[in-house]
C-alpha cells in the first residue's frame, strides 16, 4: 500500500514564525499536493506539483510556498504564519498526471497558530 | 473555474435508514471520484466514475454518474454504525491536474 507521511500530526506555533510542514510519499508519485480542511469548507487546494521542482498554484495559495527537490518529498512553507491559518493540513500523492489518478492522503497536521 | 457543489452538509439518519449525497459540477467532468474521511481520519479513496450514466456498486453502496458527466450520487442502503464519516466527491475536468473537492455530507448515525 502507497504510504504517505506528514512529519506532524500536531503543531502550534506563533504568529509570525516561519513554518515547515513536510511530507513524504513511498511510491514513486509524480504528483503531489496540500490540502487544508476546515469546518464547512471543505478540503481545498493549496498548491500541486507534478514533478521535482515543478509547482502549481490552487485556489489558496496566499500566504503560502511549497518546496519539491526531491521526487518523494513535498513541502508547504507557511512564510509568517498567521492565526487564520490555523487549519488541518492535509498532503496527498497521486501516482501519474493525467485522468483519473486516484489521490492517497496523510494523516493531517494540525496545526494551531497563537 | 471547476466548482463542484455537494448536499446535504450534514445527514442525521436512524440505523438502518438510507442515506444519499449528491454532487453537482459546474462544467463536465472527465471523471468523478469519492472519498470516505472517519472521523478523526484522513480521506481514503472508495471508486472512480468515468462513463456517462456508470453505476457501481460496493456492497450497500452505490455510486452514479450522471447522462451528461455534471453529477454523481452516493447511496448507502440500510446504514450500520461503520458508515459514519464524511463523504466527498472530487472531480476532474478536461486537464490533466488535480482533483477538484465537494465540502463533504456529514453522517451520522443515530443508534
């Protein structure tokens, strides 16, 4: 089974830190992706990447950058983090860019922002 | 762009009631797929639709896809306790990227 790991399950820092949140997929995916998910909301795109060093923009990316230097790694850097930023945060891998790649999730990072 | 709009948020069933949720897109979808998040859980892949008017089924699930690709229903007959969670469909369009997320219907089931 595809493995995907998020380095935290829980973090809380302070307003204006700069935070790393980090993921790790096992299976050779091209694609790769952060979500974050709040009541109501929904999960919503952050920012994708389809290979190393490539990255997209979602529909969220404000406040946000991501980091992909290696093929099975994926980062979301929160630059000064801010308290709306508390959210979960989940990462995610896909095996190819292209239709109908099914989407493997992590087990979130929580992460409280005071 | 893609908006893919899911009701209801929240669904309060008996045991053993049924139980749907239902997707609507705003453009085609090349394909549609759902997802099942446990509480306290991450979203885990359940099917993928790809043809027009595709029916499946995974035991008391059923999963629809619509004539014109535009929609996509999840029907649970007679829910047992193990269907709690929050169901979201994902669509993809025409390009090669990414999967586009419903907000989730919430179940819960009340014993």
């Amino acid at each position: 089974d595809v493995k995907v790991t998020q380095s935290s399950r829980y973090l809380v820092k302070r307003t204006g830190e700069k935070v790393f949140l980090e993921c790790v997929q096992d299976m050779d995916h091209e694609n790769m992706f952060w979500y974050r998910q709040d009541p109501g909301l929904g999960l919503r795109l952050i920012y994708f990447s389809y290979d190393v060093k490539m990255k997209e923009k979602g529909d969220i990316p404000e406040g946000y950058s991501v980091s992909r230097e290696k093929k099975e790694r994926f980062s979301l850097i929160l630059e000064s983090a801010s308290t709306n930023q508390t959210s979960m945060y989940l990462c995610a891998s896909s095996l190819y860019r292209g239709q109908g790649a099914k989407a493997f999730f992590g087990q979130g990072t929580r992460l409280t922002v005071v | 762009g893609q908006q893919v709009m899911q009701i209801p948020q929240y669904q309060h069933v008996q045991e053993g009631e049924d139980f749907t949720t239902y997707c609507n897109s705003s453009t085609t979808l090349s394909n549609i797929q759902w997802y099942k998040q446990r509480p306290g859980g991450h979203p885990v892949f359940l099917i993928q639709l790809v043809k027009s008017g595709e029916v499946k089924k995974q035991k008391r699930l059923t999963f629809q896809f619509g004539e014109a690709k535009k929609n996509s229903s999840l029907h649970i007959t007679a829910t047992q306790t193990t269907d709690v969670g929050t169901y979201f469909c994902a669509g993809q369009g025409g390009g090669a990227d990414g999967l586009t997320f419903g907000k989730g219907t919430h179940l819960i089931i009340q014993p």
